[in-house]
C-alpha cells in the first residue's frame, strides 16, 4: 500500500512540475488612443468643428505625434473600420496607402493609424469595428432615452446633459485651435476625460421606470458594440503584440476597462508616449 501511495504522489506530482517550468505567455501590450474626428463625420450627438489637419503646421504636429507612439515599437495598429473579411480582420484599406494620402484624407484613421503603420512597416493594421445591419437595433438607441424623457417630464434633466457635453465640445474645438494635436489627444486620454465619459453613460440610466428603461437599454447596447469592438482586437492580437488601436474617444473608457480586465492583456497609456508640448 505505502509503495502505491508512494507511486501515485510522484504521479500526481509530475503534471504540477511540469506547468512550473512551462514559461508563461508573454503578455499582450495595448494602448488605446482614444481621439477626435479630424474629418467631421457628423456622427455624435454634438459634433465638434475642427480645423484642417492638412496645414504643414498640423501635419508637423501629427508627425510628433507618430514619433512618440513609435517609441512604444507596435507590432500592430488597429482602427474603428469594418474589416470586408471578418476571417484576418485585415484593414481592406490600408495596402492602398501612400505618404501622398497624408496630404488630402484628414480621417484619424489615416492620419495617425496608417500613418504610424508605414513608418513602422507594419502589414498588420487591423479594422476591428462593430456595426449594426439592416434591421437591427441601433448601439446607441438614443431618441428613445429623449422620448421616455419627454414623455415622462424629464426633458429638462436630459437637456441639462446635453448641455455639459455641449460645453465639452466646445472645449475640444478651442483646445484644437490653440494646442498641439499631441496635447490635445493626451488631455483627452487622461482619467478625467475617461470619469465623464463613463458618468454620463450612467447617469443616462435614471431616465426610465418599471418595464420601461431606455436608459439602461442603451448603455447595454453601447457595451455591446464595445464587447464585439474588444473581442475581434482579442481574436487578432498574437502572444507578445504591441497594439495601437485608434479610436474615436467616445468607446475609450470601456476599451481601457476591457484590456485592464482581460488576464493575458496589459494597459499602456498613450501619454507616456505623446510628445509633450
């Protein structure tokens, strides 16, 4: 019996020596770089005004702005595009681009995304992003939180909202005119825009009662969309990347929130490698 006992503790003990020495993954590096449409695409409640990014001054700027995040040495960029084949989630876009683009397309995607990657000589830029099709409901079912509010006296509540993120664009525009692209984008990254970002989407909540909650239902279809947006940079990311994803501000509290949960996957901030002004 003692010789069985025996036998099966150096069983039992073998699988466990094993895993000891098995080195662990390396984990996989993410910076979020949470920023605003250079184009004006018209697609957020309020929308900011922003000035041409084609100036030489801007473009001067948006290339201090790829020296600082090419100190991180990414292995990978993803972007807020729908990749055309869901299977590589490759950026369709992205072979076709040259220095010249730089000149005459302001889309962020462009100008710091494919911008970085070409320096780098990367061939992984990856288009991660979630979007509703036909007949499915909206990710951000807003004009249903207005609607509940309207019709329950609580327009002024959700006016005083919009109000503050109102202020808050015109902050943005001013910061833009007068401030460096790098300063802008590192103010914009930094936790107290993130804190108001995650407080307003709450603070959206309060708005519906019973079976009714607009509120609610719209913060958990913004996470979705997030979750989906997450999920595909997991599904592409490689033991050891080093990944820039550029996105726009709006979805970068949750994002960070995302890598800092996920075991396997560490945060990095964009400001400690934005050039400072």
């Amino acid at each position: 019996m003692l010789k069985i006992l025996a036998a099966l503790a150096v069983a039992l003990a073998l699988p466990t020596a094993a895993m000891a020495q098995t080195p662990a993954p390396e984990p996989i590096e993410v910076m979020i770089l949470g920023t605003y449409h250079f184009g004006n695409p018209g697609q957020d409640l309020h929308n900011a005004r922003i000035d041409s990014v084609l100036t030489p001054d801007k473009q001067s700027q948006l290339e201090a702005v790829a020296d600082g995040l090419a100190r991180f040495r990414p292995t990978a960029v993803a972007v807020e595009r729908v990749a055309a084949d869901q299977s590589t989630m490759l950026d369709h876009r992205y072979p076709a681009f040259t220095p010249a683009d730089l000149l005459t397309n302001p889309d962020e995607r462009v100008q710091i995304g494919y911008r970085l990657a070409h320096r780098l000589g990367l061939v992984r830029v990856y288009a991660i992003d979630e979007q509703g099709g036909d007949g499915e409901p909206s990710y951000f079912p807003f004009e249903a939180v207005q609607n509940w509010a309207e019709a329950n006296g609580r327009a002024a509540n959700l006016t005083a909202m919009l109000a503050q993120i109102a202020a808050k664009v015109d902050d943005l525009e001013q910061r833009q005119r007068t401030r460096d692209v790098g300063s802008v984008l590192a103010f914009m990254n930094g936790p107290e825009a993130a804190a108001d970002d995650k407080a307003f989407h709450y603070a959206l909540m309060q708005f519906g009662a019973g079976d009714a909650q607009p509120g609610a239902v719209l913060n958990g279809r913004w996470f979705t969309r997030n979750a989906e947006i997450f999920a595909r940079l997991m599904q592409a990311a490689e033991p050891g990347d080093r990944i820039v994803a550029v996105y726009g501000a709006g979805h970068a509290s949750w994002l960070r929130e995302m890598v800092e949960n996920t075991p396997g996957f560490r945060l990095v901030e964009p400001d400690d490698y934005l050039p400072a002004e």
